[in-house]
C-alpha cells in the first residue's frame, strides 16, 4: 500500500503541518490512543468536526481562511449549498470557512488531465490565531498533488490531516516556500499522529466519488456558511475574491 505525508507552512515561528495522507483501501486499520481517540481520519465526513465543537463550543463557527492549492494548476470551485452557481477561482485559491463545518469542492481544468472533475471534502476542525486583523494573511494551505490525483482516478482515498505543528516537535528543515512530506505507515491513525505532533486544524478527502446526476441537491453539497475576500499570504501568493 502506498502513502504520501507531512506537509509544512511556516508560521511566525510555527508549522501548519499536513499529517499523512494515506491511499485506503479495504483491510483492518488499527487506531492508536490520542486526545482524540476512538476518531481517527476514516470516520465519516463531519464526525471530527463535531466532535472538536463538542470539545471547544466556543470555537464553533469561527471563520478560517483556507487556501488549496493544486500541483500543476487549475480551477478550484466552491459551493454554498447546492450545485448551482458555484464560485470558481484558479488555483491557489483561497475561501474562509467555519470552524465544526464540512465543505465541498470540485477541482477542474487541470492541464495534465483534461476533462477531468474531482469533488473532496474539507472539514474544518480548528483554526489558527495569528496577530490580530492579520488572519486573512495565514490561510491554511491544503494542496493537492498530481500524485493524489492519480489515486483518485485509480480508485485510490486520499485523506490528509492538517495540524499546527508543536515547536518542540518542528521538523529540522528550512522551508523553501514548498510543503514537505512525512510518509507514515497506512494503518496509522492520522488524526491521533497529528495531535501527538501539534493541534490538529483540517481534514481533507479526496476519492472517485462524483454527484449524482439523478439527486442534485442530496447532501453531496455542502450547506456551510463561505465567504470569499482578497487574500495574501506572508509569501505573496494566494488568490480570492470579494463578496
């Protein structure tokens, strides 16, 4: 079995660090104890995020910006609530979301795969605190790589799990304005290895799965509150737009 891993943005003197994605498919996994046991990243979209409003009720609804970004290039597309009139920008493309909420995207004119539509989720589970009237400038970075992507067209989940990563535990690497990756083992439980290693703040998954032609407005959109601003990140990329 095939797995990619650990990501890194710096932050004023931290890391946003992406916990191992991991290619699933059918076979046992064992979970390892954590402060989030018995969740690990294979529970069902929205179980994570509920349980961190359970935990932090007053953190429920914060916005967070989040920036995804796609290998390559490309369109990333939002939706609030159903299929119609979804909001399109080229990659890297940034949203605010809300904290204890799952959303829908579609990624798109990808030039290494014409024609090609994919739909992950993101859920948001925490959010950072950067210095005050400057949280527009520190999305959360969430890119998606052409090698996810091919587990996706060969019927491969990709689940990543992003954390802020704990100083004391930050990887001994300069950053070079790219995200560095950490292979972990497929039976790993990505949520409880993301809070050994810091707090963790997003899920993202990435699989096949595409609407239904048949039922456009089941729950395969996401209903979450999204808003869209001007944003710029500390290294002058990202890309928005105003409500």
């Amino acid at each position: 079995m095939k797995s990619v891993g650990i990501s890194i943005w710096k932050l004023w003197g931290l890391a946003v660090v992406l916990a191992a994605s991991s290619f699933l498919h059918n076979s046992a996994m064992a979970q390892v104890p954590g402060r989030y046991f018995p969740l690990d990243h294979r529970q069902p979209a929205g179980v994570a995020a509920r349980w961190s409003s359970l935990v932090q009720p007053g953190e429920f609804g914060r916005p967070q910006p989040i920036q995804v970004a796609l290998e390559g290039g490309g369109h990333v597309s939002f939706y609030q609530g159903n299929p119609h009139n979804p909001v399109a920008m080229a990659a890297p493309a940034t949203a605010t979301m809300s904290v204890g909420h799952v959303y829908r995207i579609r990624i798109s004119d990808m030039p290494q795969y014409p024609g090609v539509e994919l739909f992950p989720s993101i859920e948001v589970v925490d959010r950072l605190h950067p210095p005050a009237g400057s949280q527009q400038q520190f999305p959360v970075p969430i890119e998606i790589t052409t090698e996810e992507i091919e587990a996706a067209l060969h019927d491969g989940m990709v689940t990543k799990v992003i954390y802020l990563e704990q100083p004391d535990f930050a990887m001994p690497l300069q950053s070079n304005g790219s995200t560095p990756i950490e292979n972990l083992p497929v039976a790993d439980n990505l949520m409880a290895a993301a809070d050994h290693r810091g707090r963790p703040l997003a899920i993202l998954k990435l699989g096949g799965r595409i609407p239904d032609p048949n039922s456009p407005n089941d729950e395969f959109y996401s209903r979450s509150p999204i808003s869209f601003v001007e944003v710029q990140s500390p290294a002058g990329q990202g890309s928005g737009l105003a409500e």
